[in-house]
C-alpha cells in the first residue's frame, strides 16, 4: 500500500500562486509516476501534471508556462507551484500515485483549490 497525504490548498485572488505538497509513504517503487489531477464541479477529473522516476513531466495544456511540478527524492515528496492562478483552476486537486509496473493508482484525500476575488 501507498499511503498520500496532500497539503498547501486554500483561497487564492486571481493572479495570484499556491504551492501543493504531496508526501508519499509504504511500500513504494522504483518506477512509478506521480502528479496531480482536479476535479471541478460538474466535471470530470483531469490530469494538471506528473513527473515520472526517470524525471519527465508532463503538463496539460491549460496549465503550462504556469504551474510547475518538482519533487524531492529524499522525502519522497512531489510539489506543484501553481502561479498565474486563474478562476478556472479552482477545483479539489488531488495527489496520484501510480507504480508502472502495476495497474494501480493510489489517490490522496484532496485538497481544495478556490481562485476568487
């Protein structure tokens, strides 16, 4: 088992940046990749980024130029510095963790994300 606790949500003005944390625990692997997805009402949840073992990221659309994923290998922890907030991109971002060598994904709890002025 993969164990996620996420933190670094909250109330944002538009323009403006938060930074998420995501620490990762158990019984994790070698190959892996872990990122971020949100979900916003109404709507389906939608991958923000990942970073792969190797080190590739990878960023949807939306959000490049504007976020940027990172982790520190030592605490087996992945951020995401999120800047140029949008209201757009309030949803409950969600931590993801998925071993490549197995179908499985482990999700965190969620951590809500509001840009509003």
């Amino acid at each position: 088992q993969v164990q996620l606790v996420e933190s670094g949500g909250g109330l944002v003005q538009p323009g403006g940046s938060l930074r998420l944390s995501c620490a990762a625990s158990g019984n994790l692997f070698s190959l892996y990749a872990m990122g971020w997805y949100r979900q916003a009402p109404g709507k389906q949840r939608e991958l923000v980024a990942a970073i792969f073992s190797g080190g590739v990221t990878n960023y949807a659309d939306s959000v490049k130029g504007r976020f940027t994923i990172s982790r520190d290998n030592a605490d087996n922890v992945v951020y995401l510095q999120m800047n140029s907030l949008k209201p757009e991109d309030t949803a409950v971002y969600y931590c993801n963790y998925r071993p490549l060598v197995q179908a499985t994904d482990y999700w965190g709890q969620g951590t809500q994300v509001t840009v509003s002025s």
